[in-house]
C-alpha cells in the first residue's frame, strides 16, 4: 500500500510540473501571437493546477490528465504551424 501511495503523489508531483510547463507554454506563445481570448486557456490551466494540488484519487487525477493534454495538443499545433519543434510532456500511467 505504501509504494501505491508513493507512486501516487510521485504522479500528481509530475502532473502538477508539467501543468506548470504547459502554463509557461502558453504564455511564451502568447508574447509571439497566439490567441488566448480572455484568457480561457490560461484559466484552465490555472484550474487544472488547483484541481491536480486537491486530487485525492487516481480517477481525479486522471480527469487532470486528460484535459491536460487536450490544451497540450491545442500549443502543440500552434508550435507546429509556427515551425518550432516541440517535445511531448510525460505524462504518468495511470
């Protein structure tokens, strides 16, 4: 039980990082011309890094995870069409 409870907050350490890495994501491509109308994904993203700090389960946890990666596909795109190579955030199996 104990290495289950490791993992599980070693998980929720990295999805928090990363959501703090996507956060910074943004507001670099921000500054270079995409769009974020009033601030919606950057409040999200806010809200995930909330949601991820309060998860006391896997399943929510997971929930993070799946929107997460939903806005890193969206500032993925955006790299892509501006030509800048990105490389994909690990996230944690769950």
């Amino acid at each position: 039980m104990k290495d289950k409870n490791n993992k599980f907050f070693n998980d929720k350490d990295l999805v928090i990082e990363n959501l703090r890495t996507l956060k910074i994501n943004l507001e670099d491509l921000v500054d270079v011309g995409f769009s974020d109308p009033n601030d919606v994904i950057y409040n999200e993203l806010l809200s995930m890094i909330d949601d991820a700090k309060g998860s006391d389960s896997e399943l929510a946890l997971s929930e993070v995870i799946e929107r997460a990666r939903v806005i890193e596909t969206k500032l993925d795109s955006f790299y892509s069409h501006e030509g800048i190579e990105t490389t994909e955030l690990s996230w944690p199996q769950i």
